[in-house]
C-alpha cells in the first residue's frame, strides 16, 4: 500500500487530531501547515482574563489520550493549550509541522491529479489529500459601527487581548455578552473604575457544576483510568440529554429555563438589571453559557448594563440611540466569531477551476460537513453543520478523522487516484440537515449559528451518537472513484 502524501491546514485540536489518527494507521506522509509560531488554535490565540472551556475537561480532551492532571473540571486556557502541547509531543507531530506558513490557496490539478497548496510566504506544495482544519471560531468578528477608527483610547477585540494595557482605574466599555465577555467581564470587574456593558440581547445563564481536582483524585485517575472514563462518559449523556431537548423536545429544554431564573433571582437584587438580564428568546436558540461568577459581577455598584443601540463610536466613548455619550478609556470588542464564514480566506478550487466560495455561494454545506462535490480528495474538519449545541466538539474532530482516516487507506491502492462525492449524495444529505434544523430551536432567533437569511450552517441537528453511527465507516457508494 502506498503512503499518499497528505496537507492539513491548522494545528488545532482538529489538524493535530487527524494527523494522529493517520499516525496511527502508519500514514506518516503528512505535513500541517500551521501560521502562528506554536500550535493550539483557539487555545493559543484566546488568552484574555479568564479565558476557558465551558464543556467539562475529561469530555472536552482526546478519548485514547484522558488526562488525569487536569487541575479542575472547568480547566483553563493556559492548561488546554499545555495539553495540546503534550499531546503533539506524545505522537512526534512537531517535526511533521511547518510554523509561520500561512496557506492562501489551495487547487486541484487535473492533470496530475494533486492539490497544490501557495502559501503568504511564497511556496507551493503539492499533496493526494488535502484537509483543511481552521475551525469555525478562529476569526474575530468586529463591529460594523460608525467611528471606530475615531476612538482616542485603547480598543482591541477580546480574542486579541492587550496584556500591555492596564485597566486599573479605568473607564472600561465592553461591547457584547457572548461566551467570552462573560469570561472576562469577572476578572476586569474588580481593576475597573466603571465598567459599561453594551448588551443587545441578554443570554441565558446556567450555573458552572466546576470543582478543583484534589491530589488524591488524580492518583485515582492515574491508577484507575476506569474512573475518569465513568465521570466522561456521565458528562456525555448529559450532553446528550440537553441536545434531544433543543432538537426534539422543546418543552424538556423549559426545566433548565427555570434554573436560570433562579440564579438570576439569587445573585441580582435590583429589578430593574434583573429584567435587563431576562432573556426574550427560547433556551438554546443562542449558545447557553456557563459561568458562576458574571451574574455577582455585573451586581456590583462600579458597573452598568447598557441595552440602548449603539449608535457610533466617538473619540470618547459610545454614543447610543437616546443620546447618551458612554465615556471610556478602553473599549474591549467581546463580539465573537465569523462562524459562517467557512475557511476565511483561503481560495479552493477544485475540478475545471470551480471556485468553493461559489459553491458556497448560498452557505457552506458539505457531506457529513466534510467532503464537497467537485472538490476531490478534500476534507474539511470542523466543517458545515458539525458544532453542537450541547457536547464537546473534540468527540465529533475524532469521528472525523477516523473517517479521513479510511477515506486516506482507500485513496492509497494502486488502482485509485481521488474520491469525490456524489452531488446526488451531497444534495439529499444537505436538504435532510436544513429540514432536521428547521424544526430546532436554532431557527427561533438570530444568532452566530445562523446566516442572515435564516440557514443554519454550522450546527449538527442530531445527537453525537448518530454522527458517529453515520461516519463509523466510509461508504464508497457515496463517492465517485477516479483511477
């Protein structure tokens, strides 16, 4: 069997994935081309106060590769970017990476039947298999508001933290209440003199279950792998159960409606915030984040809770439609991600020069969320249609790559040049996703899972247990077979 030679795009949790699972099948022809200097993805890139992961660690880490020293069960982004870290180190993956290369187009070529990859710096590779790996979260999204550019302070997106600007004694505005501002927004409180937080919707808040792992918990873990497994696999169900109810059985989701009130009654006295903080949508139409300490943090008597639209940025503040000018020192951007905006911008083309952003051109859409009529012999890892509402995205990155993985040993017989799937095969499997979602509660507001014209293009509509079942085992049925 002969080793084709294999491009992967990122050194995330989904590049360094793959190229495990291919190692471990003794594909070792494999090159990630990575821009940044280390590896880690989002766990390299997001380093502002408080940043984490709200799906718990032994779920939120590589199955055949559990750690039993994850300090606590919420771990942080400096003990997730280490893991990875380990992890590349485990499997001798560094010498397969080429550090500060950042890939800019990718075509296939029908002659020779390669892709071949330009990069920023000027070089061309040429490889059988190419597999973009660069996520869904990866590139921060900044406010289309007037006067941006006019601001005489300090300003930066969260996903870009300023660690030379101190915020002691400073009037902080934060534009935003995603994932990351409720994050960060507890751990500025505190520096801050005032601290005004721009809301346009108020999300849905659920206590934090975290816990830091005493000495003895990690010598059990270590000397009885089994019983980390049980607290991952009891997470997994959890997961599991939330999903069924925001795809299924809406009236299930209303159980954990009521907890959220009650925390909002708990931590927040004022009841003038307290409705400000009441979301106006169903649960899990945008993402519910995790968190113990935003709610106490946004109660203190330093900081306000700004719901009227911005209007523009001047050179002091924000300026929001009843008039007001919001004075600031700093403005932190805690807007988040282009989830939809697929592979950024990087340019594919695949057979007779067909463009992927055309193919895109109505949202991106992939079988399985990975492979794309006309483009042979790519895979896409975190692609269309694969994050979760619920669960850890980790789990899905393995399913994906153990189907690369065999896409990759069929690619490697004598007789066959490339696969590529079937538009019949693309289009039934892509009009049975829309339908699935159209009945979620992901279609009920506006959200970073959905496109502008209501198409959801970046969740999965069922539960982590069907997407292994339908990728355990490439079906070559599926695919058109090039010698």
């Amino acid at each position: 069997m002969a080793s084709p030679s294999i491009l992967i795009v990122g050194s995330g949790f989904g590049g360094i994935g793959t190229a495990i699972e291919l190692r471990r099948a003794g594909f070792t022809d494999f090159t990630i081309l990575e821009q940044a200097a280390e590896v880690g993805g989002v766990w390299r890139e997001n380093t502002y106060p408080g940043a984490g992961c709200d799906i718990p660690s032994p779920l939120y880490s590589f199955s055949y590769e559990p750690n039993p020293d994850w300090p606590k069960r919420y771990s942080l982004q400096p003990d997730i970017h280490a893991y990875l870290k380990r992890v590349v180190g485990k499997y001798g993956l560094a010498k397969h990476i080429r550090f500060g290369t950042e890939v800019t187009s990718a075509t296939f070529d029908e002659d020779t039947k390669l892709w071949r990859i330009e990069t920023s710096t000027g070089e061309t590779h040429e490889a059988n298999v190419f597999v973009p790996a660069v996520g869904q979260l990866s590139r921060p999204v900044w406010p289309e508001i007037p006067g941006r550019e006019s601001f005489a302070g300090t300003s930066f997106h969260s996903a870009l933290w300023n660690h030379e600007c101190d915020l002691r004694g400073k009037k902080v505005a934060v534009i935003g209440t995603g994932a990351s501002a409720i994050q960060f927004v507890p751990e500025i409180q505190p520096l801050a003199h005032t601290l005004t937080l721009f809301q346009r919707t108020a999300p849905y808040i659920m206590n934090k279950t975290d816990t830091r792992y005493r000495r003895w918990q990690q010598r059990l873990f270590r000397a009885l792998p089994a019983t980390q497994r049980i607290g991952r696999l009891r997470i997994w169900l959890l997961a599991e159960y939330a999903t069924y109810a925001m795809t299924k059985h809406p009236l299930l989701a209303k159980g954990f409606e009521l907890r959220t009130e009650q925390l909002r009654r708990r931590h927040i006295k004022d009841p003038v915030l307290r409705a400000k903080l009441k979301p106006h949508y169903d649960m899990g139409c945008k993402r519910i984040l995790f968190t113990n300490d935003y709610l106490p943090a946004i109660a203190r008597p330093n900081v306000h809770v700004e719901t009227a639209k911005i209007t523009e940025i001047t050179e002091r503040g924000i300026r929001t439609e009843d008039g007001a000018e919001h004075e600031a020192d700093v403005i932190i951007y805690g807007t988040g991600f282009a989830a939809t905006d697929f592979l950024g911008k990087l340019k594919v083309h695949g057979l007779g020069g067909r463009s992927l952003s055309d193919s895109w051109a109505g949202g991106a859409r992939a079988y399985l969320g990975m492979t794309v009529p006309g483009f042979p012999n790519l895979f896409c890892v975190y692609g269309p249609n694969t994050n979760l509402g619920a669960g850890s995205i980790i789990y899905m990155i393995e399913r994906q790559a153990r189907y690369i993985r065999q896409a990759v040993e069929h690619i490697a017989r004598p007789d066959v040049s490339y696969v590529d799937v079937k538009p019949d095969v693309e289009e039934r499997y892509d009009t049975e996703v829309q339908q699935r979602l159209a009945r979620s509660v992901w279609t009920k507001c506006a959200s970073w899972y959905r496109q502008d014209d209501g198409r959801v293009t970046t969740n999965w509509p069922g539960l982590v247990s069907e997407y292994d079942r339908r990728t355990r085992k490439l079906d070559l049925l599926d695919y058109e077979t090039s010698a």
